[in-house]
C-alpha cells in the first residue's frame, strides 16, 4: 500500500494503464497554461491503492511565474461537501441521527419554514411548506434551499450576505439561522437544485456532535487519515504553499484573490462551512479519496462501515438528475447522472456522454478542482488547479476521457 506523500510513481503498466497514453496529460495540461486560459494544475491517479501517475504543469503564480507543485495547499470548495457527507455519515452509524430526521428536530429555527409562492416578487410573499425538510433532503439537494449562484430571487438574497460563502460570518449557527429565516424556493422532496444544504448539515454534525465542525473533522477524519495540510484556513507557516486564485475573463484569466488577502488567511475564518470552506493539498484528498475507495478504510483507520459507505455512494433520486433538476447550473451534467450522498453518480455513461463506469461517483470544485471514485475500475482520480468558475474549461470531461484512453487492463 502507498504511504502517500512524494513516493514514486508505480510502473503504470503493472496497473493497467498504457504509460504512451498517460503521457498525454502533461501536455494537455500545459497547453492551458500556454494559451492563457488556467495558471496550472495536477492530475493524480490511483489503482488498486497505487500511484499510477501524477505530473504537474504550469504555474501556482502565474504572475511571477512559479511552478505548480504538488505540497500546494489549494481551495477546494465545493469537494469540502463529500467530507462534511461523511462526517454526517459517522453520526448515522452511531445511531446518533438518522436520514429521515425531520431537520427541525436538532436545528428548530427550522420549523416555521415558509416556501415562496409560484412568480413571487419578494421574499416576503410565501406560504408555509408542506413537507418537514429532512437530513436526507440536505444530503441530497432536495430540500429546496438554494445557492448564492442562483439568479433568481432567492440566490440574490443568498448572493448579498454572502451565505454558504463567507468564512467570516460570526459563525455556522449564525450562517444557518439566516438561512432558516428565508423561504424555500421549492417544496421539500420534489426538485433537485444546487444548494447551502452542505453547510446546514455541518450545522447539525455541531449540535449532534457537541463540538464544532472544525474540530469535528480533525478529530475525527483528518488525523485518523493522516490528512495533515486540510483545514478551514491556511495558517502562517503554510502561506508560501498557498497559491493565488485566478478568474477566467476574455481570452485569459485575471488574478481575483491573492494569497495575501485571503479570506481563507489564518485568524480570519469564524465559520465553518461545510459547503465548501476547506482548503488542502492534493495528497491529503488522495487519502480521503482512498478511504472511500476503501470502502470506508484507510491504512488501518476504519471512517465509514462499507455498508454505510455504498449506501453513500449510490443513487438517491428516483431518476438521472435531468429528471428532476432546475435550470441552475451545479458542479455536474444532468442527464445520465444522478446523485448521492456524497456526490454525482454515474448512471448511463452514453447518456452523458462521458467516458466512465456505472458507479462512478465524485464531486468538483469551484476554482476547478475534481475528483471521482470508480468501484468499477478501483481506481481514483483528482484535479487541482485554481480557476473560477469551475466552468470556464471543459477539463474534467476531457480528464476522464484522457484517462480512460489509457486504462488497458485489470
């Protein structure tokens, strides 16, 4: 079993994998880098428990051309959601919460939740829900909530306090009792729709818990995992690590966050969002990832029963997301794919139009990390860069294609 860290790659032929063909990754990532569009980036893969490549290209400072390299510690964001799934899924097993839980019944700021009316015009025009919100709901998107990035009026109102996004709230019950203060934009259970649910469900891992989620997942997943550079800020000795964060615009990318000015800077951050507050370098998500390849276990450390990490792992709506999303965009396509507790689920990978098993699962980031599981293929994959939006490049399509086109074998 690897130890992880900066040990060598494994022959990628006694793993399956054409080593011709995995060569095509540097360039493909250097091409980005050449034309302009990302500073740089890394591309980790693993079989069986063992490194089969990893190679980085381009620049963690673009400005001053510094090299990426692989002790960075980048934002994650939104691949924070997968951690804050498991953290939830440790409470379940203890039988300290169960998924049909009505959310009310640990946070009770939640139980005269209103639901705006069809065609409203102000937050003030609801009604109240129907449907009790559940844990399950927040797990899987399905708990009408919404998300800063939402045009529509509820994500402008979620867009102008920064919530789900702001690392200085004055705390996460702070954060979830505005949240629970505005209406639903659906009603509970019946569209799927991108949303703070992640971070309503770090509230709850606080009060069932007893401790806050910082200290939660430390305790309790960081250093079981030896994940010793993830957490909710970069502290002073590690800011040298800590890259710039670039925004995609015409024909390039601007600088938008240098590390400097962080918000993510230590001593600044009083709130943990479980949505997508964690930073870490692309090792430590390597042995998160491999936990979940591992059926909940890692290099002795059991997180998760593998019982309770399939039924993580698996689809949870009736159908593909397609079948039930909104129009407002998400980390993931929407047809052939579904989604789980920790992520999207590949379910027809023809119908995607994706290069991928039936199984797959995993979940990306805002500045354009990503990552996925492969059952199948017992294998996972990540991608760091340090881009905004996620979108700006059709890098994660065209790393699994890549990565498909050089597994060969067993």
């Amino acid at each position: 079993m690897s130890q992880f860290g900066n040990d060598p790659v494994r022959d990628p032929v006694s793993l399956g994998f054409d080593k011709t063909r995995l060569a095509r990754l540097k360039p493909w990532m250097q091409r980005y880098t050449d034309s302009g569009r990302w500073p740089g980036g890394a591309v980790l893969i693993a079989r069986h428990g063992e490194l089969a490549f990893f190679d980085c290209a381009g620049y963690a400072d673009a400005e001053i051309k510094r090299p990426w390299s692989r002790d960075l510690i980048a934002r994650i964001y939104s691949m924070t959601k997968p951690v804050t799934a498991v953290a939830l899924m440790m409470l379940y097993e203890e039988a300290r919460v169960h998924l049909d839980d009505p959310v009310e019944a640990y946070l009770p700021e939640f139980k005269t939740q209103q639901i705006l009316i069809p065609g409203a015009t102000s937050l003030d025009q609801t009604v109240p829900v129907k449907t009790k919100m559940t844990i399950h709901q927040l797990l899987t998107h399905t708990s009408g909530l919404s998300l800063f990035t939402n045009p529509r009026l509820l994500g402008e109102a979620y867009a102008k306090e920064s919530l789900g996004l702001n690392f200085a709230y004055g705390g996460l019950n702070k954060m979830v009792g505005r949240i629970a203060e505005l209406p639903l934009e659906w009603e509970p259970g019946t569209r799927w729709q991108y949303s703070v649910g992640s971070d309503v469900i770090g509230r709850i891992v606080e009060v069932v818990s007893g401790i806050t989620l910082d200290k939660y997942f430390a305790t309790k997943i960081f250093e079981p995992l030896g994940m010793t550079d993830t957490g909710f800020s970069v502290p002073d000795s590690g800011i040298s690590r800590f890259p710039p964060l670039y925004k995609a615009a015409a024909g390039g990318m601007n600088l938008y966050e240098p590390p400097e000015v962080s918000a993510w800077r230590q001593g600044k951050v009083d709130t943990f969002c479980g949505g997508g507050g964690l930073v870490g370098t692309i090792d430590d998500y390597w042995r998160f990832a491999e936990m979940l390849r591992g059926g909940g276990e890692r290099g002795g450390e059991r997180i998760l029963s593998p019982g309770t990490l399939r039924l993580a792992a698996c689809n949870h709506l009736p159908g593909d997301l397609a079948s039930m999303a909104t129009e407002v965009w998400a980390e993931t396509q929407f047809d052939g794919v579904g989604f789980g507790l920790l992520g999207s689920v590949v379910l027809n990978p023809a119908k995607a139009q994706i290069s991928a098993q039936v199984g797959d699962y995993g979940w990306g980031g805002a500045a354009g990390t990503f990552f996925w599981v492969s059952p199948v293929d017992d294998m996972v994959v990540i991608l760091f860069t340090q881009l905004l939006p996620s979108s700006a490049i059709p890098v994660r399509k065209e790393l699994r294609a890549l990565v498909h086109g050089a597994l060969t074998g067993e």
